[in-house]
C-alpha cells in the first residue's frame, strides 16, 4: 500500500463515524429521495386525503384547493425576488473585489472553513440569497490562494447559513410575511393579526438564537477539517471554477444605452427617493417589509453593476434559479385552502394543545417544524402551512404569537442541511454533489438541533403572551 492510500484511509477514519453515517445518509437519500416538487404534491395528496377523511367531496376538496392556489402569487414572487436580488448584489464586481479582499485572511485550511463558515451565517442575516452566492465566490477565491483545503468541508461551511440562522434575519420569510399584512392569507390574518419585526427579529432572545449556533458551527468547523495532507482539494477532485467573462462593449448604436450608466443613475435616483420616503414616513423597522426589502437588493444591484447589460446579464442567471419557488409556492396556497376549507387546522391546532403546555409549545413547534422541514424544505411556503393550526394552538395557550415565529424560523432551518432544496445555487456554482457536503452538514445537525429546541423552550419563558392585533 502506498503513502497516499495510507494516509487516505487514515483522514477516512479520522473522520469517524457521524461523518461516514452522513455520507451514507446523503448517498440514500441521492438515491430514494425525489425532487423536492415531488415532496410538495405528495402533501397535496396526503392532506386531500384528510378532507376526504372529515368529510368533504372530492369536488369540495378540488375547489378548495384551486380557490386557494393563486393566493400566494405576491408572495411567490417576493421570495423569488429574494434569490434574485441576493444573486445580482453578489455577482456584482465591486462585492467581488471585496471577497478578494476578505480571502486574503485565512492561513491555514482549518482557519479558511471556519472562516468561510462564519462569513456564510454573517451574510446570511442580510440574505440567504445573497449568503450562497457569497460565500461560493468567497470559498473559490480562498482555495485560489491557499493550499491544501478540503474542498468538502469548505462547501458545506458555505452553506452554513442556510442550516442555521438565516431566518433569523432579514430575509426571514415566515417573519417579513407576518409584517406585512398584505403578504398574510386573510384566513390566517383573522388568527394572527400582523406581528412586527419589532416583536420577532429585533429581541434580545433573537440575539441569542442567533450568535449560539454562529459560536457551535464556527468551532465546529474549525475542529472538523482534516489536515492539509489529508484533505481533497478542489484540484483532485476534478472540480473547476470558470471566471466571470467581462460584459464587452457596445457595437451597434442599439446597444448604446445598454453599456451607458445614464438608465442606472435614473432608476436608482427614483428608487433612493422613494426609500428615502417610505422610511422617514412609516419608521425604521415598520417600513422595512417584503417590498422594501427586496426593492432595495435590487436598487444596490443597479448601482453596483452600474450598466444595463452587467445588470441584465445577472439577472439571466439568477432567475433559474427560482424555479423551485415559483412551481411549489402555489402547491402550498392550495395545500392551505384544503386545511381551512376542511377544519383540519382546527383539529391539528386541538392536538397540539393537547399535548402541549404553555411552558413547551416552544419545543414542541421546533421538534415539529424541523421534522416536516425534511419533506417540506421551502422556507415562507411552509409556514403558510403551519401557521394556522400553530398560531391558534399559542392563542389558546397563551403563548406569544411571535415566538411561535421564531421557534419555527429558528428549527426549520435544520433540515436544510439533510435535505438538499436550498444547497442547489452553492452546489451549481461551486461545482458539487450533495452527498459531498453531507458529512460536514449532518455533524453541524447533530450538535445543533439539541442546542437549538433547548434554546427556544428556555427563551419562551421570557416571552409573555400578547393579544394579537387583529384588523
């Protein structure tokens, strides 16, 4: 056996055993799990059943379901927006001298995964969107420059927001939803009124859900990552990144204005006043909703990609990338109109109050969401799901309604790092397999999913009830 074999047999071991389980998790999961679109119409399916089941006709559960299909289309293309506006702010060249700039830090292969890890849940605060897109750049420019990087646990460090606290920042769906009153389906705005940002993103307990799994998942990174003559770079694996190719110039005088930043400066002086406005009118944290947020990611990306052309280059490339939204949103506003039409979410809302107190419906939520999470990997369109029979569950226990939010923010992020939905820009832009990053992402699951529902049942008990504000 030579030197190589050897030391490659002995990375393998040193790996143990939860990396190899979740590599044969992942490599299973590649073979037996079907597209995530398949996921969502086998829910249409299961829960028809169930209207079946209480009672209704196949015509009433078909009208129920069709009633409510389109009633998600604002929302639909809000969260499609977001991949758009977080991919276009990315690509952009001023951002991409700035991560040219950030991997000259990392020395050491262990110091780049943790380092690339903590960057991707950084970013992903502002965006999730943005926070992949980032972090594949960021994690291709480090290996550029440092030698000896496992290209697997690099990958699944840029993914790490997406696993842990992004929806606990501003890009959280299921949070800027319930901010924005018209994003709410109005059978859940007669549930839950409009909660604020105020109420769910801006608390100190946030803050703690936020910088415990930063504090785990950085150190866990840092600890995870083979040695440099044990890792398999990018290089060995065959994997090979194409550079960004430059825009060109004009060559017919129809392309003039597409090369000229005369349309940017215009566009992005209209949307600056209008921000400019909603602000100082509604307030900080009131104007900041779906609309604003997005309107803004697409305001910067004008301004940082300057001419038409780089502009409407990225966004060829980032809308592909929202197909997944766009076809299963609907399929959840469906799903929704069966819940309400047949009662189901009464009787579910009745179940969780039974088995839960005041005291754990905080836990109870988490364990549940994270494990749906695993057939329902969709963020916002999910939560259209949930929040019915959940809200009214926290109603009649007296447990804050924005808690409740976040308890699902904070444990329907866990899945993502099983289910592969969310890996797919990173994996199409780094060049990876999802069975690749497994191992790395199931043990960042294993120590975070008992740190993460502990947290929200301990954090609970600070949050008291309040009525919610119904219109």
């Amino acid at each position: 056996m030579n030197k190589k074999s050897s030391q490659a047999i002995a990375g393998q071991e040193k790996e143990g055993v939860i990396a190899r389980m979740g590599i044969g998790l992942a490599n299973w999961s590649e073979r037996w799990f079907p597209d995530a679109f398949v996921f969502a119409a086998l829910a249409v399916v299961i829960v028809g059943l169930g209207a079946l089941a209480m009672g209704r006709t196949p015509s009433q559960v078909s009208i129920d379901f069709g009633k409510s299909f389109w009633n998600l289309i604002p929302f639909t293309m809000q969260m499609a927006f977001v991949v758009i506006g977080g991919y276009v702010v990315a690509v952009s060249k001023p951002v991409q001298k700035l991560i040219v700039v950030l991997a000259r830090f990392p020395k050491t292969p262990r110091g780049a995964v943790a380092y690339v890890g903590f960057m991707a849940m950084l970013t992903s605060l502002l965006s999730w969107g943005f926070s992949l897109i980032f972090s594949g750049i960021l994690m291709r420019e480090i290996c550029k420059r440092l030698d000896g990087v496992d290209y697997r646990a690099i990958s699944a460090a840029g993914f790490l927001g997406l696993g842990t606290v992004w929806a606990l920042g501003l890009s959280s769906s299921a949070a800027l939803m319930m901010a924005t009153k018209g994003s709410i389906p109005p059978a859940l705005l007669k549930i839950s009124g409009v909660i604020s940002l105020e109420q769910t993103l801006f608390t100190w307990q946030n803050l703690v859900m936020i910088l415990t799994p930063m504090v785990i998942s950085t150190w866990i990174c840092y600890s995870s990552t083979p040695a440099a003559h044990l890792a398999k770079t990018f290089e060995m694996a065959g994997v090979k990144h194409q550079e960004s190719e430059d825009i060109g110039v004009a060559k017919t005088p129809g392309e003039n204005l597409e090369f000229s930043p005369f349309l940017t400066v215009v566009l992005a002086a209209l949307g600056v006043i209008y921000l400019m406005d909603v602000f100082s009118t509604k307030g900080g944290l009131a104007a900041l909703d779906l609309n604003t947020y997005n309107f803004m990611f697409i305001i910067a990306g004008l301004l940082l990609h300057w001419r038409p052309r780089a502009f409407l280059r990225a966004i060829a490339k980032a809308v592909p990338m929202t197909g997944g939204i766009l076809i299963q949103f609907p399929l959840y506003a469906g799903i929704f109109g069966i819940l309400m039409g047949s009662g189901i979410n009464e009787i579910l809302a009745k179940f969780f109050v039974s088995i839960s107190t005041q005291d754990t419906l905080a836990a109870v939520v988490g364990v549940y969401s994270a494990i749906l999470g695993l057939f329902l990997p969709s963020g916002g369109g999910k939560w259209v799901v949930e929040a019915p029979y959940l809200l009214q569950a926290a109603t009649e226990l007296k447990v804050n309604l924005a808690w409740v939010v976040q308890c699902y923010n904070a444990s329907e992020a866990l899945p993502n790092f099983i289910n592969p939905f969310f890996m797919l820009p990173l994996m199409g832009l780094v060049g990876v397999k999802a069975r690749e990053l497994a191992g790395y992402t199931m043990l960042q699951l294993i120590f975070l999913a008992p740190v993460t529902i502990f947290l929200l049942w301990l954090l609970s008990m600070t949050m008291p009830f309040v009525p919610p504000i119904l219109p």
